[in-house]
C-alpha cells in the first residue's frame, strides 16, 4: 500500500509542478504585452460622411484633426467640443471658429492645453467630437 501512495503523490506533484511553469509562463507573456490584441488593431477616425475624417493624432498636449467638408455647401464653423468617458474627462480648448469652408476644401483643426482623460503615453485612446456647431451659408 505504501508504494502506491507514494506514486500517486509523485504523480500529483509532478503534474502540479507542470501547471506552476504553465502558469508562470502565460503570467510572463501577459506581463510583456503578448496578449495586447490592441496595438495590432488598426486606428481609426469615424465621422459621418458629411465630415470625412482623414488623419488625427495625439501629441503631447494636443490632439490633431484633418477633416473634409463634403456637405456639398459652403460652412462656417462657430466651435468644436471634444471629450470622452474618462472619470476625470478630457478637456481641451477649442480650435478657433472661420467662416468660408468650401465644399471638398480639406481643414486642419487643433485642440490644445488638453488636460485630464487619463491618456497614457503608448496607449490606445477614445475621443468623441460630441459637438461642431456651424451655419450654413446661403
């Protein structure tokens, strides 16, 4: 009877010791960012069609959009909010307002003193335009 414990015992400690280095080994893959599937995903930019979004970008301080005005209409721009769902949200002055944005014409805008939204540098991160108040010229 002793000789069987004693291999069950064996058994159970070897496989014990196997599932430890498993463990161990996808806690060290973890830790190195193998499993960050977000930094294979592409970036984007989603606008409606009216406002086509080209390129943007987050530099230090500043965020940076292209966007195309493809209204079909001439556009005057009167201010631009942009925000996100962080605890302590995003904050950023706005671009300056102009009048005169013609159809197809393309406009580079941007926000700066940005502040709060908890970015981190390297990260992925979400922004949402939630407002660009404008008038149409007739």
């Amino acid at each position: 009877m002793h000789k069987r414990s004693q291999a069950a015992l064996e058994f159970l400690t070897t496989h014990a010791l196997a599932f430890l280095a498993l463990l161990i080994t996808i806690g060290a893959l973890y830790y190195f960012g193998v499993f960050n599937f977000q930094k294979f995903l592409p970036q984007k930019c989603s606008f409606s069609s009216q406002l086509e979004c080209l390129d943007f970008g987050f530099i230090d301080d500043k965020v940076n959009l292209r966007l195309v005005n493809n209204l079909g209409e001439e556009i005057d721009v009167k201010s631009i909010t942009i925000t996100n769902d962080a605890a302590n949200p995003l904050s950023c002055t706005s671009p300056s307002s102009f009048d005169g944005w013609q159809p197809g014409d393309e406009r580079d805008f941007t926000f700066t003193g940005c502040t709060g939204g908890v970015f981190i540098a390297g990260q992925r991160a979400e922004a949402k335009i939630t407002r660009i108040n404008q008038g149409i010229r007739s």
